[in-house]
C-alpha cells in the first residue's frame, strides 16, 4: 500500500483550521441583547407619610436618562450607570416637612417585554426658602427582571442626602447575568449544526488508522515463494 502520512497530515491541518474559522465566525455571528424601557407603562409613586407645619409636595418623574436608556452590553459581566435616571423636585414654597415612601416599577420592551420587580424607599424632605430643600432619600431594596431571551438584570437606585436648589438627579446601576441572543438560554437551548470540517477532519482520523491497519497487516502475511 502507498500510504501518504505528509499528506495525511496536512488534511488534518487543513480540517482543524476550518473547525476554528467556524467557530471564530459563529463568535462574531452572537450578538448581545439590547435592553429598552417601554417608560409609558413603567411608574414611579411618591406617597407622604407625614407633615410637619406643611407638606412640600415632594415627588420624583423619570429623568432625561430613563427617556434616552438604550443599552448594548459587551460581555456577560458588564453593567451600566445612568447618573440622570430620576429627577427630584418639591412643588410647595413655604417652609414644612415631610415624610414620604416611593415606589417604582420599571417595564422594559426590549429585548423581550418583562417587567421588573417593583423597587420601594422612603425618606424626609425640608423645605427651607425659595427653591431650596434638604433631604435623604434611601431604597429598602432592589428591582430585578429575568427575560425570556435568558438574561437576568439587577437594578440597584442610588440614594439621596443633600440640600439642592430647584430639582436634585438621582442615579440607577444595571448589572446582572447576560447571555448573548443565539446562544441559547430562556426557553431552550439552540441546536448547532456540526460543521463540514468537523465531519472531514473525522474521515480523516478514520483514513489514518484504518491505513495503519493495513500497513500492519501486510507486514505480518507470508511472503511468496518463488516457484
């Protein structure tokens, strides 16, 4: 038997590059979900609890962040911060206190319409002169949201302690376990069809020690004998 171990080879070389092409362009192929809030149907509640001499009327609306939120994240571990997220503001002008909760809920529409556990906090307000108020504003705890797509996103809202004039921003962090679109995840698991030069670089393997077979073969037969 002419058996060919350089050629041999170098299909295999040939078929473990083309597995690694394939896998390379299925990588880039993956993309990661972007996440969108569907702000007409999330809510933001503020509620007083108690006043001293007056009310402030104290009350909170999604910032100019919360309008603009469109994230695409790079990685499974990333997060992000919007320093904007909720506007602050107290609508009486005399001197008072209050006590008040808030409570928020947050529904994103993209990459799948999910709604995230509602979020709650409390705090006083004082509001001293003009548009000058004081205040602390603490959350009890976090809102989270698992989609269907697979990923679970935690938002944690930060809090507030100051004095500021007019309107104070507050911040929100998004993180969480994410899970790029086609990986599978969610519902199932997407099935991945096995790549043609998975299937050569086989039939390669199967060329070679069938080969070595026969060469052993051959080498323990009887040799002929000249008549």
């Amino acid at each position: 038997m002419n058996f060919r171990l350089p050629g041999l080879l170098a299909a295999l070389a040939v078929s473990v590059g083309g597995i690694l092409s394939s896998g390379s362009a299925q990588a880039q192929a993956a993309t990661w979900p972007t996440f969108e809030l569907d702000l007409a149907a999330s809510s933001i509640s503020v509620e007083a609890e108690g006043c001293v001499v007056s009310c402030t009327g104290f009350n909170g609306a999604f910032g100019q962040g919360a309008h603009d939120f469109s994230w695409t994240p790079a990685s499974a571990r990333e997060s992000h911060y919007v320093d904007d997220f909720f506007t602050w503001s107290t609508s009486d002008r005399g001197f008072g206190t209050e006590l008040y909760t808030v409570s928020t809920e947050l529904v994103f529409s993209s990459p799948d319409l999910q709604t995230a556990s509602t979020a709650n906090g409390g705090g006083l307000v004082v509001q001293l002169w003009g548009d000058f108020s004081a205040g602390v504003l603490h959350w009890t705890d976090a809102a989270s949201v698992t989609f269907q797509q697979g990923s679970t996103l935690d938002v944690v809202f930060d809090g507030l302690a100051g004095m500021w004039n007019g309107s104070v921003e507050t911040g929100v962090r998004f993180m969480g376990n994410l899970i790029q679109a086609g990986t599978g995840g969610g519902d199932g698991v997407s099935s991945v069809p096995l790549p043609g030069s998975l299937v050569l670089l086989l039939s390669a393997f199967g060329a070679f020690f069938g080969g070595r077979r026969l060469m052993g073969a051959g080498a323990t037969g009887d040799t002929p004998r000249a008549a």
